[in-house]
C-alpha cells in the first residue's frame, strides 16, 4: 500500500489500513506478516502478506476478484483517513495502459518519465502506416527500434531502458504488429544491447558537446579567439589594437620617420608577439596534459585508509544489519511456532475424532430414522 507524495499515516492507521483490507479479501484471522518500508526521501508504503491456508477446513481461500475488492476497499479508506481520492478510470488523454512492475523499476532507476515516453510511442505508432515511417519517427523522437530476444520489436529510449513493442503500448495485438512493420528487416535491426550501447555514445558525445570550448592554463577558462565570419584582412587589422611606437631621437645616424630601420623594428616587434602567444599556449596545454595525467593516476590510486569517522559509521551500519537479521529469524521462529501450534491443534482434533465409539453414529442414525417416520405420519 502506497500514498501519495506529501502525505503520511502513523502506526496505528497503518495497522487500521491492513485490518481493512484483511476483511475485505476474507482473510479475517489468517496469519500475516506485516512490514514498513521506510525509503531515504521520506516516502513509507506497507507490505502486507498472509497465508492463504485454512487449518480449520484444510483448503485454500480464494479472495476472488481481489484487484475490485482492492480498489473499493481504497476509495473508502481515502474518505475515512482524509487521503487524496483517486479515480478508477483512466485519464482520458492516456492511451497507453498500465506497464509492468519490471518496467516501472527500470524508469526508477533510471529517473526517466516513463508515461510520456510510452505516450511518445503510442503517438509515433499512430502517426505511421509501416515500419519505415514508425522506424523514422521514433528517430525524430531519440529511440531506437531493436530486434528483442523475446519480443519481435523492442524500443530503446535515450536513457538505455527497454520497452517491449507490445499491445499495452500500440493496443494492436502481436499480428497486426507484425504486419505493420513486415517491411523492416529484422536481420538488420540491432539488438537491444546494441542499441543501449548507441544511445550511451550519444549521451556521451552531446556531453562532449556542451563542454566550453576553452584553452586549459591560460586564466581561468579563457575562450580560443574565434575570427569573424565574413570579416577580411582589412576588418581584422582594424579590429587589433594599433601598436605605439615611441618617434626615436634624430641624430645623424637615424633616418626619416618611415625608414627602413623604423620598418625592421616593427617587424622584429610582431615577431615577439607571436612568439610570446605561442609560449603561452604551449605552456598552458602543457599544464593541462599534466593535469590530465594525475588524474589518470589519481584514479588508479589505492584508495586511502578510511578515517576514524567511517569506521565508526561502518561499525554502526554493520551492527544495524545484524539487529536486523536477529529481528527477521526471531519473527520466522514465532511464524513457525504459531503454525506448528495449529497443525498440532488439528492433529489432536483428528485423533479425538477416530477415538470416539463406533455405535454413536449408529444411534445417531436411528435417530435421524425416527425423525423422518414422525414427519411421514405428519
């Protein structure tokens, strides 16, 4: 029994909510096994389990129809407990049903909304009329179209999880589904652990891809220079800032403004510019090839000893599981207990009843002649 998120019964209405139910299956007096789970965010559901087996008569109850049972006896609690009341029905809108506990799972784990990727399905199902065109609007959408192993057709979504092509997605049964898609060559489909492989290579490369383009060692994060489109020579000259250049004293030796020790100067000065340009970057990817390189190390590095702290929580987790075990085996040996009690009770029945006289239901017999005689004469 699970709520919903933001909402929370105590210990007593939990025990209420398993009374209720234990009625309304008919199971009024069985043994059962509850348990609490309590997750890291804060949600709690119960487990409820019961043994089926009556002693009394020595067969098995049938709950019957237990999903509708189920779903009354919810509606009711919700109104008593004040919960969020949940409907039946379907959302209209939603034209897939329901997927199975596996699948549920895996969007868990994975942290993938798993209605809107079988919806996405659905509409790309609807939206085609034969493989080709499915095949190509799951493309638009991120999936790949496998060859399952148990399944004729499978989807894979970007995050890796699986979706067996089935009825509970298209509502076309096995058939129409095979025929549907009779123009897509199975052979050439990847299997599903290809397609998972494909759709973790694409992850990676778009992570590659938002990566800033920067030049490692020079400042903290400074962009590569990146030229103007459509910009000339011209453009780009005028966009550097111009050069001083302080006017040398004028001495019989030194030439008109213009000359050609004046031109030899600026060319040796643009020199060192670029020469120092090309130091800096080449000391900066040096600087981050050595990065690089003690983190490569780093992650082959033993790990170092754990601290008093983690030994200590270590300890205490240890002795926690353990607490746990002993509370598991003491519960199975007061079950087992309780059962071998009951098979005893019924054991002793059985032997009381082969140990009464033979002529009591003789008498019993007569008895029962006589009662019917008296009616005849009536």
């Amino acid at each position: 029994m699970r709520l919903p998120e933001g909402e929370s019964l105590d210990r007593d209405q939990w025990l209420y909510v398993a009374d209720r139910i234990e009625h309304q299956l008919g199971f009024d007096g069985q043994p059962r096994a509850l348990a609490l789970h309590h997750q890291p965010d804060g949600e709690t559901h119960l487990h409820i389990a019961w043994s089926r087996h009556d002693l009394e008569h020595d067969r098995a109850i049938d709950p019957g129809l237990y999903r509708n049972k189920l779903k009354e006896v919810s509606r009711e609690l919700e109104k008593e407990l004040g919960l969020t009341r949940v409907r039946n029905e379907r959302d209209p809108e939603q034209k897939t049903l329901a997927p199975g506990r596996n699948e549920f799972e895996q969007a868990r784990r994975l942290g993938t909304d798993l209605k809107a990727i079988r919806e996405g399905i659905r509409d790309c199902w609807d939206r085609s009329d034969n493989g080709k065109a499915f095949e190509a609007a799951l493309a638009e959408r991120g999936y790949i179209l496998a060859r399952g192993d148990q399944r004729d057709f499978v989807v894979i979504d970007p995050a890796g999880g699986d979706h067996a092509l089935g009825k509970r997605i298209t509502g076309a049964p096995a058939a129409e589904t095979r025929a549907r898609l009779a123009d897509i060559d199975k052979g050439h489909l990847p299997s599903v652990e290809q397609a998972q492989a494909m759709q973790a290579e694409r992850a990676h490369l778009a992570a590659l891809r938002d990566i800033p383009r920067t030049v490692p060692g020079l400042g903290d994060g400074i962009p590569l220079p990146q030229p103007a489109r459509g910009a000339g020579p011209e453009t780009r000259a005028a966009e550097r800032p111009a050069a001083t250049v302080e006017p040398p004293q004028r001495t019989e030796a030194t030439p008109e403004p213009g000359g050609e020790k004046l031109a030899r100067a600026r060319d040796h000065s643009g020199t060192r510019d670029a020469g120092d340009i090309a130091g800096r970057l080449t000391g900066g990817l040096l600087k981050g090839a050595g990065k690089f390189f003690e983190a490569i190390a780093n992650l082959f590095a033993p790990p170092p000893p754990p601290t008093p702290e983690q030994q200590k929580r270590d300890a205490a987790e240890e002795q926690e599981r353990e607490t746990r075990a002993r509370e598991v085996a003491d519960r199975d040996a007061r079950f087992r207990a309780i059962m071998e009690q009951q098979r005893d009770a019924r054991r002793r029945r059985m032997e009381e009843l082969r140990r009464e006289p033979p002529g009591r239901d003789r008498d019993m017999e007569n008895d029962h002649d006589h009662s019917r005689g008296r009616e005849r004469e009536r």
